[in-house]
C-alpha cells in the first residue's frame, strides 16, 4: 500500500509533495513480525543475523528478535550519501565484523530496502561466494587473503523492481521512495 501523506504513529497527518511509501513504527513491527513469519515458514533457520549498517540495523534488530535468534553482526556498507545520491559503487567500511564463528552456520542479512540492490548484492557475494574476512589462525587478526563461506539468505522490508538482486524475503515491494521511521527526522544538531 502507497500513501501519499506522511503518517505518525499519533494518528496526525500531513500531505507530501512528492508520492512516498511511508512506513510508521506500528507498520514497521508487524512487517518485521511478518519477514520472521516467512523466514519460519520457509524451513531454513538463521544461527545469526547479519544487520547491513546503517538502514538495516534496526529491521535485523526486530527480525532477530521475532525468530528468537540472539547472535547478531554488523556489516557497515556505504552507498546511498542522500535521497536518490549515491556514491559510484557501495563501499564495506571498518570495522570489519569478527567471522572466526561463521564455518557452518546460517546467516540471515538483514536491510531496510533493495533499491538499486547493489549495497545486499555485495554483501551477499561477498559472504556466499567470496566469503568474509576471516581469522583462520584465530590469534584475532584477520589473515589477508582468507575467507569463509557461508550458507546465506537476505530479508528485506521493501524490494523495488529495479533491484539486480532478489532478495530471499520480501515484506513489501514499491517503485516509490521510502520513508522510514528511523530516519524520517534529519540528525539532530546543536542548535536544537
């Protein structure tokens, strides 16, 4: 379902000017719910969530808490510098998660949009084909050059039918521009 005004979880709205899909925190706890639904119903567990930074740390939170899974990581991508600008390619940034526990498991990536799908398409070659930087001696340094494989799925709340990748689990699928409750607001700043 498109909206076309801004909703708040106190029941006001106001008229946008430009069409959005806007996602309220209510909406957002049942659609988080629902992914865990289709996750389960699939028959492939997660022994960890992986959130892709920033967008998907708080759906991965939710999602990991609905299936009851408790390991969680953290893999922070860089792409999207502004509402439709981006960088030229999605860039991993440090620091780097800790992948020594990886061999063996099942690992659910967690965003909040594939839009161009270039960022979960990275991160998702990079853990299924590539592997992640890992620790093979396991003195905690990562050795240059080794990785590790994992058996992998991606879940995201929204899918836009221009993503290059399609993700394992989809809430919702919308051609508009998302607005999400966790960054509806601009940063806060001194001056507030």
């Amino acid at each position: 379902m498109s909206e076309t005004t801004r909703a708040f979880d106190d029941g006001a709205s106001t008229t946008e000017e430009q069409e959005r899909e806007v996602l309220g925190w209510a909406q957002f706890g049942e659609a988080a719910r629902e992914l865990a639904r289709e996750v389960v119903r699939s028959g492939w567990m997660p022994d960890l969530v992986i959130a892709v930074a920033r967008g998907g740390l708080v759906p991965a939170g939710a999602v990991a808490y609905a299936l009851g899974t408790k390991a969680m990581g953290t893999l922070n991508v860089e792409f999207y510098t502004g509402v439709a600008e981006t960088l030229p390619e999605p860039v991993v940034l440090p620091p780097l998660m800790d992948t020594s526990e990886l061999p063996g498991k099942r690992v659910l990536v967690v965003d909040d949009v594939a839009d161009s799908g270039r960022t979960l398409a990275l991160v998702m070659d990079l853990i299924r084909t590539r592997g992640l930087p890992a620790d093979v001696d396991g003195d905690g340094a990562v050795t240059t050059g080794e990785t590790v494989a994992v058996d992998a799925r991606s879940a995201v709340v929204y899918a836009k039918p221009r993503s290059v990748i399609e993700p394992d689990y989809v809430w919702r699928r919308t051609d508009l521009w998302i607005t999400f409750p966790w960054s509806a607001q601009p940063p806060v700043t001194a001056e507030e």
